[in-house]
C-alpha cells in the first residue's frame, strides 16, 4: 500500500453524502472505485470523478487489486455480509450502521476480523459532533465525578424513506414493517458507550436490556394520507414497528441508559437528543436548533446545594469551557469538518478509518464496539416479545486477542 488508502464506495446513491468528506482527505485516501446497481447513480460519479472506476457488482469489486478498502453506504440488514464478504477478500471495512442485526452474524463478523487481521470501522458518526466529543472528553478526565445515568434517543420521522413514489417499501419500510424493537440504536448509544469507556479497559459493559414499545399508528397515517385506504400499508396491522421505542440498560457497574428510537411519529428532527448525570456534574444537549448544550458541573457552584441560602444551581452552555475542554481533533479539523455532513462527524469517520490503517492500528470504533451497540436491535426485538422481559446482553469480548 502507498501513503494513501484507495478506497471504493459501495451505495453509490448514499455515499455521494461523504464526497466532500473525501475530498477534503485527499493526502490519505484516494477514490478508486463506486459500485452501484443504478447505472444513472454510477454515470453522476464518473462525471464528477472521471478517473475512478465503477462496479455494478459487488463481487467484480472485490476482485480488483486496485482497491485497498471499502465503505459501506448500503442497506443496513446487508452490512455484515457485506463486510464479511470483503475481510475475506482482503480488503479493509468501514461500513454505516448499524453494523449487525443478529447475534449469529456478530459473531461471524468479528471472526473474519480476526481471521483477516485487517481493519474494521462502524461509521459512527454521531459520536464525532463537536458537542459529543467535547463532553467525551470532559468524562474521562472525570469532570462529572462518577456517572450514575444517561439518556439518548434517535428522533427523527422518515416516513418519507419508507415508500419507493409508488408507495412500494423500500429497505426502511421493509424493516419497519417486519421488526419491532430498538431497531436502530447506534446513534443515540455509540456517543454514551463511549462516555462511559463500554469495552474498553478499565471502562465499562453492558449487562441488561429492557425495551418496551408503544402502538403502531404513524406510519398507517402517513399511507391512508398518501395512497389510501387501498394500500395494506394505511392498516395500523401492517406495521410491526411501535412508534416510539424506549430501552433501559443496566451497566455492570451499575449505570442506567435511557435510549429512546423514533423514526416514525410526525414532529422535527432532533439529532442531538442526549443527557449525562455524574455525582459532580450533568450535561443535557440542546433539544431544538439554536438552543446551546448545557452543563452544570458542582465545582463551579459557589452557593448551597439546595438553595438554602437562596440561590439555586443553574446550567451554562457548554460552549463557555471550550477554551478547555475542546476535543483536540476538532481543535485541529473544525473548519474541515464542518463543511461536511452530521456536524462534521462525517469528516471525522473517514479520517479516523484511513488513519487507522495507515498507522497500522486499530480503529476509535472497532469491530466490538460494532457488535456490542448494534446487539441492542436484536436483544430489543427479543424482550419486546416476551413483554417487556429483561435480557442480558451477549459477551462478544469472550476469547478476544
């Protein structure tokens, strides 16, 4: 390998959102390759990108020598087969979330890592906004004292992702019907997993899930509204997705999470949906556009506890201990990253991936961190049919080297 990674997308239609990402790493990673089924998707590419190389099969991608790595940009229930697919052809992975959707293929995925010794990455962007990473570092250099709780959630209605313009279903709208769980929980846990160091040495683990959804409705609404009473879509039975998802997990060092998944009810986007409480400190992200992230740390409150001599604590923004407490990546990229998608995050994925291999280490987000937040979709599944019943969650780190 030279001193850039060549690197092909597959999912054209969606990884054309990463191209000024791309673009913006050129002295790492260079674009080699886009495979796509849309002929249209792969002529855009190769107008804009004349020198690249395009594949209407993955398996013709995977043959070429000229490819170092892959990223992921498909439909999420094929992303492990995918990516095993690719370790056993050689090529390093980094592949969008969720990575997993079933204990099975975790296990096989962090098998062909192991059996491959080559690199893989889930794309989690979230993890890299400017406001996660300042709070991830002011958690582990113990600023909120011992964390005891956090809360998350993913809210965000893509009804309109659902439904192909003659109101077939697409890959969403096929999961949303057939599953009902916590069915895509990375978002929301990859940021609080990280506060809280999950599997990582001398961090944490988690232990045990419960998740209790609520009836289906929204999605119904939306295809009476748009298609009509004809469509099996407009009965509230065709839908085994609960609107609103709500999961508690128990950490083994006794931390609970709040993780809250939505991506149907009919309200805005809220992207940065989190929340930490320590024994010496809480943040709590803004919840609407324009709202500043909160934080409120004891050390910094001169009056009494509970207000006795009259005063009461009150939160500051975040952004007032930035001249400490920046994240030192977004104190180098910021400018970068922002001209990219996800709050920079999008930035920030690729650069870690193509630093990763090029430094000959393993990535911020590693196979299981991959397994371990994605291993919520189907435990979730699993206590939602059992009403509501506790599970534990599954031991991946077991014979890890």
């Amino acid at each position: 390998m030279s001193n850039r990674v060549r690197l092909a997308v597959v999912g054209g239609q969606r990884g054309a959102a990463f191209g000024k990402a791309l673009e913006s790493l050129t002295d790492q990673v260079v674009l080699t390759a886009v495979c796509d089924l849309s002929s249209d998707v792969l002529k855009g590419w190769k107008e804009k990108y004349p020198e690249i190389s395009t594949f209407t099969h993955y398996e013709q991608l995977l043959e070429s020598p000229h490819i170092d790595a892959v990223f992921l940009a498909t439909p999420m229930l094929i992303h492990a087969s995918q990516a095993i697919q690719a370790l056993n052809a050689g090529k390093h992975v980094l592949s969008e979330v969720i990575g997993t959707h079933t204990i099975e293929e975790s296990w096989k995925l962090i098998e062909a890592v192991k059996a491959s010794g080559l690199n893989y990455m889930m794309a989690e962007n979230y993890c890299y906004t400017r406001s996660n990473m300042m709070v991830n570092h002011m958690a582990q250099a113990g600023k909120f004292g011992e964390i005891t709780y956090a809360e998350c959630g993913y809210i965000h209605d893509i009804r309109n992702l659902l439904h192909y313009g003659d109101g077939g279903l697409t890959w969403r709208g096929q999961y949303v019907r057939d599953y009902n769980g916590s069915t895509y929980p990375t978002h929301s846990l990859g940021p609080v997993a990280q506060w809280l160091g999950i599997n990582k040495e001398g961090g944490d683990e988690f232990d045990e899930l419960v998740t209790v959804n609520s009836k289906s409705r929204a999605s119904s609404k939306y295809f009476l509204e748009h298609f009509g009473t004809e469509h099996t879509a407009s009965q509230a039975d065709f839908w085994n997705q609960g609107d609103s998802s709500t999961t508690l997990i128990r950490t083994k060092k006794g931390v609970l999470i709040s993780l809250r998944v939505d991506i149907q009810s009919s309200r805005p986007h809220n992207m940065v949906h989190y929340g930490l409480q320590g024994t010496e400190g809480a943040y709590l992200a803004p919840r609407f556009d324009g709202e500043d992230p909160l934080v409120w740390l004891e050390k910094d409150y001169k009056g009494s506890h509970y207000g006795e001599d009259g005063q009461h604590p009150e939160w500051n923004s975040l952004w007032k201990y930035e001249d400490q407490w920046e994240h030192p990546l977004w104190q180098q990229w910021s400018e970068t990253a922002m001209s990219t998608g996800h709050g920079g995050g999008d930035f920030f994925v690729i650069q870690e991936f193509v630093s990763s291999i090029l430094e000959k280490r393993k990535p911020a987000v590693d196979v299981y961190d991959a397994v371990t937040w994605s291993s919520v979709f189907p435990l979730s599944v699993q206590s939602v049919a059992s009403g509501g019943a506790p599970v534990k969650f599954v031991d991946f780190l077991k014979g890890k080297s």
